[in-house]
C-alpha cells in the first residue's frame, strides 16, 4: 500500500474526487506516530549545511524589484512551435518514470560551474565514483528534453521567479544557476547576512530569481545558540505565514515552494496566537497534535493565500524529498555509499515521508478544488517524491566534507549528508521537469 507504485500515483492525480479517501489510514498510521520522538530531525543537522554560527537575518528581508509588464511583441511564447499543442498530452504524467542512462552526462562541471556550494561539491570533495551523473529522469509516457537555458532564459525575460523553503530548495537553485551559466552567469545582487536569503540577476535577460529561507512557510520562533543547537521548543503559528515571502508575493511571477522535513522537529503549535498543542513537548498539560496536523494547517495556509495573492503567479508547489539514510539517522552513524539508482519497486518509501506527502497531496488536490477550471491562477504539482527516492546514489554522503578521508582523526566519526544532491547530480532533472512545465503552461 504504501509502495509508491505507479498506479498508486497515477490513481492519486488524476482523481480530484479521491482526496480524502486515504484520511483513515493516515490518522490510524498518524495515532501510532504521535508520541514517539524517532522523527525528530535534530537542528544540529538541518543547521549544518548553513554556515555554522550565522543566523537568519530577518530584519532585512530581500527586496524584489518590480520589473515593469513585459510589452506583447516581447512574448518568446509567439514562436514556440515546438511544443505543439497536440502532443501536450494531459495522460503524461512527468513525475511517473525511471532514470535511465544518460551517457552524455550532466550540462556542466565542477569547473564550468563556479557557484556549487561546498557541501555538494562531491567531485571537488573527492567522492571516488561518478556513475551517478550519467542518468536523466524520462517519464513513462512522453518524453522529456533536457533543459535548454536558452529557452528557460527567453521565457523569463524580464520575469521574476522565487525559491521558498529550506536547503532543498538552496539545492535547486544551484542546481538551476549551474545549468544557466551555460548562457549567462547569475549575477549576485543580495544575500543576508548568513546567505540564506539571495537574489541573482541574469542582466541580459532581466530576470532576477531570489531564495527566501522560510524552511516552516509559516511565522516561525526558533532557538538555537550559535552551533545550532536547539535551547527551545520551536514556536510555529500555523495561521500565520512568514512575512519574508508573503510580503514579496505580488512581485513575483514564478514561484516554486515546497514545506518539508523542518515538520518533524518538536514544536508548540499555535493558532490566533494561542497555544493548540505540541509535537514531541514531553508535557501532559498540552495536547500532543503530532506533526501531521502542523504540517496539514501550514501547507493549508500557504496554498490558500498564494490562490487569492492578486498576482496569480505561476506557482509549482514541490512534495516532499524522502532522504536515504541507511543504518542509523543522520547522528547514528547512517550512510549512503549506493553508486546505482534504485529500480521502481527496489525501495519503499518511509512512513513518515508518506503521511507528509499524503497530506501535500490532498491539501493541493483541495487547493485546485478550489481554483476550479476558471484557471485564473497556475497552480501546479512538482512532484519531487518518487524519482528522489529511487536516488539514493545522489547525496554527498561523507564527500559533504573536503576530502573526508584525509582528515587527522581518522578515528572521528564523519556525518553523512544523505538528504542534500550532489551537483552535479539528479537534482539537475528538476529543471527539465521545470521547464517542461513553464512550456506546456504557455501552450
Ligand atoms: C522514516 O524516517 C525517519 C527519519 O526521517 C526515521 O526516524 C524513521 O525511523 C523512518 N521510518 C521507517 C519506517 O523507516
Ligand atoms: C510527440 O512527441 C514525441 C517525442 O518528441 C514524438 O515521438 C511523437 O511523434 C509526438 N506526437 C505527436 C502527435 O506529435
Ligand atoms: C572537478 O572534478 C574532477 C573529477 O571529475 C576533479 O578531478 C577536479 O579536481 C575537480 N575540479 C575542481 C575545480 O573542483
Ligand atoms: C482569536 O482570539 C481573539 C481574542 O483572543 C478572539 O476574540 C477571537 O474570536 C479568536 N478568533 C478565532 C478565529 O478563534
Ligand atoms: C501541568 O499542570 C499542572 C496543574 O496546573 C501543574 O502542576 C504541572 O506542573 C504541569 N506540568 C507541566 C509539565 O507543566
Ligand atoms: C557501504 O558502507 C558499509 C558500511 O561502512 C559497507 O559495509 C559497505 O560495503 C559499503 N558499500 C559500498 C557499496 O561501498
């Protein structure tokens, strides 16, 4: 049941009519989650891959320049013949497919690409296999071209587009970056104080792409000291959004935004400002609502207000990243040394990643609900989950360090990164997907 097969999937988005039919089997699994503190992803980790001891600077939010409304005769959509309509077929599901053998590899290098961030630069770090670049993401039923910066750069002329979330989202940006030096480098045009929050512009084609850090999405107190870590129970108020983003909305025409596995830490959780409950609080005097019900009320909350946002942005809202940890979590000494990607069926994906995917699920599907077939808005669904999880071979793992094996200590046990992508690495097809969308949006 809980394999995510293709059916399943299939089944899953095609019928607006299924979405609350799996609720009973989520609270049933969700009740037996409730209390326990295995799903607690530590901040430690989660702070790691940020620049250790820099906080988030959120007195300064980054300001989006409102670029003035493209001119008719400017539309690079006028020539896309290409795409002809008829063979946007509504059957092809992007996201159902296998990774197949690219032996071309990946658009860029190491050293094409200047702005891979430390932790990800495998290659540079000294990772010893490379097979895990030589495969692309090809859905079952249609095909998908490689991305083309040339085509990705001509639809966003003049154009703004905005990352949220957490370091996933930092993976994909870099990602996005690397693949469009091919044509123009990004030029850096603001980041905060600890780099969380940036902005880059492509001069030549005006297009400015920023990051906001808002791993929650939501208002949000963390505490923490300077080595990440926690001193506090997080504070979510899960009716109220972040304002980094909120308040840049109407400037933006892209928006990708996705919630994520910050969800599974323990947290008081309020509403109207009131304390509603906890997740992991160890404290009988407040109601434990599990994360699935922060997660549910959050994701709820942002859908809602990005459909009645004035702009209408073209809006991707991304699942959830399973992470592959193998014997042990992130701080029990799990790994990931796999160099082949799993074939569909080889892996199931884990409990927790379900209920949180299940909920990302039903809240779009009641988002879209919503928006009806007036198709004033373009609300759509990335979804990340099914070919992350058949790449278990694409993450740092130890090589998240310089040359781990060269350190002092050998004896000093090194953590792996089993949830961030290597870059190169798959989560470079994303922006194939990404494209692929932004094109059939214009047909
Ligand atoms: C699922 O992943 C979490 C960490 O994200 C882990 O604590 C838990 O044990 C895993 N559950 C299963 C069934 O593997
Ligand atoms: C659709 O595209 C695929 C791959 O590009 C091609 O093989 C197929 O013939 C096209 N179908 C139509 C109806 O144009
Ligand atoms: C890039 O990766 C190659 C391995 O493919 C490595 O030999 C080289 O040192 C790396 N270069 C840089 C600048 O990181
Ligand atoms: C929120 O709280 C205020 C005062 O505490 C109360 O008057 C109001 O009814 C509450 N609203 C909701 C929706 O609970
Ligand atoms: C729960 O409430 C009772 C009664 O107000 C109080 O005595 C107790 O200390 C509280 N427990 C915790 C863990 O706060
Ligand atoms: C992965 O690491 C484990 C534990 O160190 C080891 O037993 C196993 O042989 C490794 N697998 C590969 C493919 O390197």
């Amino acid at each position: 049941m809980k394999q995510l097969s293709g059916n399943i999937q299939m089944k899953t988005f095609s019928s607006v009519l299924v979405k609350f039919a799996v609720c009973f089997l989520v609270l049933g699994l969700a009740y037996r989650l409730f209390s326990s503190s295995l799903f607690q992803f530590s901040p430690v980790f989660v702070g790691n891959d940020e620049k250790p001891g820099l906080r988030v600077d959120k007195t300064m939010p980054p300001q989006v320049v409102a670029e003035p409304p493209p001119e008719i005769t400017d539309d690079p959509f006028l020539n896309l013949d290409d795409h002809a309509p008829e063979n946007v077929t509504e059957k092809c599901n992007l996201f159902l497919g296998d990774w197949v053998p690219e032996p071309n590899g990946p658009m860029y290098t190491n050293t094409t690409c200047q702005t891979i961030e430390a932790p990800q630069n495998c290659m540079k770090n000294g990772r010893p296999d490379s097979d895990y670049i030589y495969w692309r993401w090809k859905p079952r039923d249609c095909n998908l071209p490689k991305f083309d910066p040339n085509k990705f750069l001509n639809i966003m002329r003049k154009k703004s587009m905005a990352f949220i979330g957490d370091s996933i989202m930092r993976n994909h940006v870099q990602s996005l970056l690397c693949m469009l030096s091919k044509v123009e480098k990004a030029v850096d045009i603001y980041h905060d104080e600890a780099y969380r929050n940036r902005r880059w512009s492509f001069p030549s084609y005006k297009f400015t792409v920023s990051l906001f850090w808002s791993p929650f999405l939501t208002k949000a107190h963390t505490f923490e000291d300077d080595n990440g870590v926690s001193t506090g129970l997080i504070q979510l108020h899960l009716d109220e959004l972040d304002t980094l983003w909120t308040k840049q909305i109407e400037n933006l025409d892209y928006v990708i935004v996705a919630g994520g596995k910050w969800f599974l830490k323990s947290a008081l959780y309020y509403e109207n400002n009131t304390l509603v409950g906890c997740h992991n609080c160890h404290n009988a005097n407040i109601t434990q609502l599990g994360f699935q019900y922060a997660y549910r009320k959050a994701i709820n909350s942002v859908l809602k207000f990005i459909i009645c946002s004035k702009k209408k942005a073209f809006t991707l809202f991304r699942t959830l990243v399973p992470d592959h940890f193998e014997n042990g979590e992130w701080n029990t000494g799990g790994y990931c040394n796999r160099t082949r990607p799993f074939k569909e069926g080889e892996i199931e994906i884990n409990d927790t990643d379900e209920i949180m995917r299940r909920v990302e699920l039903e809240e779009f599907q009641s988002a879209a609900a919503e928006i009806g077939s007036a198709n004033s808005m373009n609300l759509e669904l990335f979804d990340a989950t099914l070919l992350s999880l058949l790449r278990p071979d694409g993450h740092p793992g130890v090589y998240r360090q310089f040359h781990p094996n060269a350190r002092i200590d050998k004896h000093a046990k090194i953590q792996n990164d089993c949830l961030h992508w290597c870059l190169p690495g798959p989560i470079d097809s994303w922006n194939d997907l990404m494209l692929e969308m932004l094109l059939k949006d214009k047909n």
